[in-house]
C-alpha cells in the first residue's frame, strides 16, 4: 500500500531519486520551486504530482521527461 503523500513543500522527499532531484532543482532553480513543483498536480502527468510517480522506474522516467521538456520551453 502507498504511503499517504505530504503535500507540503516541507513534505517528506526522501522517496525522489537524487538524480531526479538534482534535475528538479536545475530546472527550478531553488529547493522551494522544485519541491513546490513535485507536489503539485501536472497535466503531463495525467494530473498527478509528480512525487506519486517515484516509486517505479517508468514513474521516474516519466517525470524526468516532463523537466526536460520545461527545460527547453515544451511545455505540454
């Protein structure tokens, strides 16, 4: 059973890969955006926060896309 996610920016993100984190925090720029961004609902990910998609490799892999994605200004 998945555990309950914090919804917070303080919340618990333990569970993201450091790659997948440091690549949030590039993009971001700052701890705060990143983890503001991971919590909150995307549409690119069929509305979920990405940090509900960290416990597969395919989730992962997923949400490393979509930082790609706004990395270079595509948006979707």
């Amino acid at each position: 059973m998945r555990k309950a996610l914090d919804r917070s920016p303080e919340g618990d993100f333990a569970g993201v890969p450091g790659a997948l984190m440091a690549h949030a925090l590039d993009t971001f720029g700052n701890d705060r955006k990143a983890k503001s961004w991971l919590v909150t609902p995307n549409p690119a990910l069929d509305n979920r926060p990405p940090i509900g998609l960290v416990d597969t490799a395919e989730g992962v892999r997923e949400v490393d896309e979509v930082l790609t994605r706004i990395d270079y200004g595509m948006f979707s």
